[in-house]
C-alpha cells in the first residue's frame, strides 16, 4: 500500500518529464493520461489542472 498522496506525487513527476520531453503538449492530454496511469481521483485531477495551468 502507498502513503496516501504518493500516486498525485508520482503524477506530477511525470507530467514534468513529459513536459521536458515535449513542451507543446497539451495540458489537459498529459493530465488525462496521468489521471489513468496513476489511478487518481477527479480531484487530484482538478488539482493537477490548477497546478499546471498555462498563462
């Protein structure tokens, strides 16, 4: 079992590295494929929304 947060964690490292990698990417994508790869709620994934919300 991990501690509570860890997939979120887990979640953000990725979309930095995919940014890294493609910078163009959309945001929403990333955030969508996360959500899925990590098992994350809607609401980590509104989180994540907020977190990486583009100017």
């Amino acid at each position: 079992m991990q501690p509570e947060g860890y997939a979120l964690e887990q979640a953000i490292r990725w979309i930095r590295e995919e940014l890294k990698q493609v910078p163009k990417k959309p945001i929403g994508k990333l955030i969508q494929e996360a959500g899925r790869k990590f098992d994350l709620s809607p609401k980590d994934e509104e989180f994540l929304h907020r977190q990486f919300k583009r100017p």
